[in-house]
C-alpha cells in the first residue's frame, strides 16, 4: 500500500485542534467499548467525560497530566536554556511544531484508518490548499508552509512504511480509557499486534512528530501511563481484549535526507507503574490540583461543536456542567 496523490482528506471532520464533544469513531476499534467516552472544551484545555447511570464523571487527559508530573521527575534545563536563548521567536517556533504535530497526528490517523480496511490513502491537490488554510488561519509564518507540507508528505511516507514493515495489525486507533480512581482519561493513538525485533507482541505506539527524530527522556511518563491506564481498565470492566505488553513513541521521519521510515523507542516499564500510583496520590494531596482529582460539576456550560454528528450542542442557560454530561444518549 503507497501514499499516492493527495486526495480529499476530511481534515476539518477530523481535526483535535476545535476539541469538540465528539464520540469517538466506532469503525476503527475492534475492541469492545462498554463506556462511551466523549471529549469537551474546559478552559483551554480538553476533558474527557462519561456517565454511568445518572452519575456523570469529568476527567482530566493524561496529557495535562504530565505537563505537571515532568518536572518534579526530569530536569528540564535543556529546555529551559533553549527558551531563553530563543526568547519570543522560541515560543513561535514552538506553537508552530505543536499546529505542524496536531496536523499531522490526525493525517497519521487517516493513513491507518485506510490500511485497516485494506486500502491506499489517496491525496489530491486541493489537501494542499487546505493545509495551508489550516495553518495561515492559526498565524503560521507563510514562508514554512511549502516546507511544511513537504514534511508532511514525507512523515505520511514513513509512516505508512512503518504499517507495511512491521506486519502492523491494528486492533484500535484511538481507543479511549479511563480511571476512575486517578480521574485520568486518555485515547490511545494506535494499539496493534507488529513484529518488532523479530517478535510478535501487541503493542501501544503513541506518535510524534519531531523536528529530529528523537525521544526524551520524559516520554516515558506519557507512554508508559497510557499501557498501565489500558490495562487496569480492561481489567477493571472486564473486558475481553488483549493486555498491552509494550510501549512505544514512533516518530514519523519527514526531512527530506530522511530516510522513509519511522523512528521507533521503546519505553515499557521505564517509569513504573508504582512510580505512576506515587506521583498521582502525591497530587492528590496538593489542593492547588483539587480541579483534576475533584472537578466542580456544578460550573455552568457552553456551547460545544460536535463535528462528527454535524450538530452544535448547545447548553441551555444555567445548564451545569453535570446536566451536560447527563443530557447526551449512550
């Protein structure tokens, strides 16, 4: 299966950056879901939400989450050095690797979605244009737009390689998670069955797309959190789906001297899970991290875009943020 010419890529239906209350997409999961799981706007983040009966829980994404697990577990001086040194342009550059990530998270996406059922992701001119709507529309330079899109093109290459080579069985893009005991909740980009190193082993693979293709040391906060996040709930609803037994970050390689192929690192068991229960139940007894653990389900709603049913949801006056999750169907 190739990448061939661009073609018709519904990036608008498919695009984290609106963070809309979406269901996630059933067609690409062969795992059994017995919660439904939806996303919504909070502040300037994302949460997560589901209701069992006439309870309904918010949670906090494994992402924010780990935005303050890092430093009390990494140095981060490197980082800090580097923000200094670049001053105002370092930010912009850094807004526009997270808008270029965002892109091409979703574009990644899209590529296992058609080599899960069997066919060749075709892309067309007019993606292009839309690329650069995109991008132009959220302040991007103009002038990193055409090398961007040539990186796109290359990382969608390399990934793809990456499906083929590693005799990739997609088993869920995007399978959603939750605890209710950490209030964490988090999808998980691809779980599979591929062959790494000679052996066969159903793996998690959280992708990232870089500048260089490279891992940090602090990814293995992320990666390993999600394969402990999965399997306790598996367990914990009894559902019959395979355990996680490794963790990866693949970093799609997208410069043009790359060659077409995925930077892959293994992070399972690097930050354990004990380490995970510390850090969480340290947090817990911090008050300023009250709204993760103990989130005000009385604050007042607004109106949330549900792209996918092409609809808006729109609180009514007054509705709090429980009787939004309450209203929606399973």
């Amino acid at each position: 299966m190739l990448i061939q010419d661009i073609n018709n890529l519904a990036l608008a239906e498919a695009n984290e950056a609106y963070m809309e209350a979406v269901d996630f997409d059933k067609n690409y999961i062969s795992l059994p879901m017995p919660n439904k799981i939806r996303r919504m706007p909070y502040g300037n983040i994302r949460k997560y939400f589901t209701k069992n009966g006439n309870k309904p829980y918010l949670f906090n994404g494994l992402t924010e989450v780990c935005k303050i697990l890092t430093p009390l577990n990494y140095d981060s001086y490197a980082l800090d050095a580097w923000k200094k040194e670049q001053g105002a342009a370092g930010d912009v550059v850094m807004y526009e690797a997270a808008l270029l990530g965002t892109y091409m998270h979703v574009f990644c996406g899209q590529i296992a979605k058609a080599y899960m059922a069997g066919k060749t992701l075709m892309v067309s001119n007019s993606e292009a244009a839309t690329f650069e709507q995109y991008l132009l529309g959220r302040g991007v330079r103009p002038f990193k737009i055409s090398e961007f899109w040539r990186r796109v093109l290359k990382g969608a290459q390399s990934f793809n390689n990456f499906l083929v080579r590693h005799d990739v069985k997609i088993l869920a893009i995007e399978y959603p998670v939750f605890s209710l005991d950490k209030m964490i909740a988090t999808p998980l980009d691809i779980i599979c069955e591929a062959t790494i190193d000679g052996v066969r082993r159903v793996c998690n693979f959280n992708i990232k797309f870089r500048e260089t293709a490279a891992a940090y040391e602090s990814d293995a906060l992320q990666i390993c959190s999600e394969m402990y996040l999965y399997n306790a709930y598996i367990e914990a609803f009894k559902i019959d789906a395979p355990k996680i037994e490794r963790t990866f970050i693949l970093v799609p390689k997208s410069h043009p001297t790359a060659r077409v192929e995925c930077f892959i690192k293994e992070f399972t068991n690097i930050y354990t899970e004990q380490d995970f229960d510390d850090d969480i139940l340290f947090l817990k007894q911090k008050p300023k991290f009250k709204g993760i653990f103990a989130p005000d389900l009385t604050a007042q709603t607004t109106k949330v875009e549900n792209l996918q049913l092409g609809a808006t949801v729109e609180a009514t006056a007054g509705q709090t943020i429980a009787d939004f999750i309450l209203s929606f169907k399973d």
